[in-house]
C-alpha cells in the first residue's frame, strides 16, 4: 500500500507573493495551472489513499473548482472532503475561507469515513479514513502552541477507541519538530515513518518538519520518501507500507 500526504495550498503554488502586486494576492486570485501539475505528479506516485491538507471545495479562487472533486475525478479515484471549520465558526461565514478544507481520495471505494471536530483551534476538522484493516487520520494543527496539545489529547482519545491499527497523517504545525509531539507519540504507541526527520517546510528550502505520517503497532512501513516537488510551499511525504 502506498501512502501521499500532501498539503497543496490551495494549489496557488510553491513560490512566495512576491510577484503579485500585494502581499498574499495569490490566496485570492488562485493559479490555474497549478491543480493539473498536482494532478500529473499524484498520477506519477501511484497511491492507494492521498491525504490532502488545504483543498478548495468551490470558491472563487479555485473558479468555484471543488479541488478534491476534481483531482479524484482525473485519477480515477473516489475523496471524501469537508471544510476545516466547525459549524459554529465564523470562518464559516467569510468567502474563500468557508471553502478551505482537507480531504482523501483513495483507489479502492472508501467506505466508513467519519468527520469529528477539535474543542479548539481554528482547524478543527479531523477526517478518519477506516479501511478493511486499519484506520488513518488526517489532521491540520493549530498553529498555536497550547491548542495544539489540546488537539493531541482529542486526537489520542480518538486513537484509543480505535480497534484496528492507526496511521496519522498530516500537517502538524510543529515548529519545534518530533520533539514536539515526542509525548504523544509514546502515549499513543505511534512511530514516524520520516525516521531521519527530513524537513518539509519551506518547499523551496526545507528547514522545518511540520508534516508527519506516523504508524502503530500492525503496521510495518517498507519505504519512505520526501519528492523534491515544489508546487506547494509544503514538500510531499511519500509512505509505503503493509500490514502484518
């Protein structure tokens, strides 16, 4: 089986603003050849599941493009998406930033896909993916330090009422590294895959590991890799694996 994780921004590319005429212009106005070489590059790897962290599901960005939809459509593979927001957050009212969310696709037809929500932070939304024999979460962090661990203590207690074995995946937001989560992960009996703890952020010059895939106990992983692919300011993980 094989594993991409991926945060694409959108799909507003890798490079930072500096040739929009503001700051941060390119958030708003999007950049429609990105999404294709998105699509072109997941072909390349050959998933099974993809995890997507910072998918447009229809603003006027993306040209009202639901980005899951669309990427699934093109490879042939079935997603199961939803917005980042609980349904009481403002974020919920604002244009463009209703419409950011995380997604899977997978090869096989999903089935059992459930959406639960951190207490705290504004990314709230955790996708729990559970296949035949095991099970995957995908989560976007806070960026702030303390709702970050309170989401790892929500995040643990999901992981405990879980019977099969567990794979997380996503964009931690860990400034600090493995280091970081370190406690979690002894707690909830998870390994990371990225064992030499490569950098993934910047894209154009890695300096900080902020996205992870993490793996217990029924899981062995037999390959990993970080593609120098720079469409997204985030670099993407690359996890293959099997049961045992």
């Amino acid at each position: 089986m094989r594993l991409l994780l991926y945060n694409i921004r959108y799909a507003v590319g890798g490079g930072a603003s500096s040739r929009m005429a503001l700051p941060g212009a390119g958030y708003l106005i999007g950049n429609q050849s990105v999404l294709p070489e998105i699509a072109r590059f997941i072909k390349s790897v050959d998933p099974d599941v993809v995890g997507l962290i910072e998918v447009d599901t229809g603003s006027i960005r993306s040209r009202n493009v639901n980005q899951a939809e669309k990427l699934a459509g093109d490879l042939g593979m079935n997603t199961s998406y939803e917005t980042k927001y609980g349904s009481k957050s403002l974020n919920q009212l604002l244009p463009i930033v209703r419409m950011q969310g995380n997604a899977f696709m997978a090869a096989p037809r999903m089935h059992g896909e459930k959406f639960h929500y951190f207490d705290t932070g504004i990314k709230r939304l955790i996708i729990e993916l559970e296949m035949d024999d095991y099970a995957i979460f995908l989560v976007h962090l806070s960026l702030k330090y303390r709702h970050r661990h309170l989401q790892l203590r929500h995040l643990y207690d999901l992981i405990q009422a879980t019977e099969k074995p567990v794979m997380v995946a996503g964009d931690f937001n860990t400034f600090w590294g493995e280091n970081e989560i370190y406690l979690f992960m002894k707690a909830a009996g998870l390994r990371s895959a990225n064992v030499d703890s490569r950098p993934t952020y910047p894209s154009r010059a890695p300096r900080k590991e902020l996205d992870f895939v993490l793996y217990q106990d029924g899981i062995k992983v037999t390959a990993f890799d970080i593609p120098d692919v720079k469409l997204s300011d985030h670099l993407p993980l690359v996890c293959d694996f099997e049961l045992t």
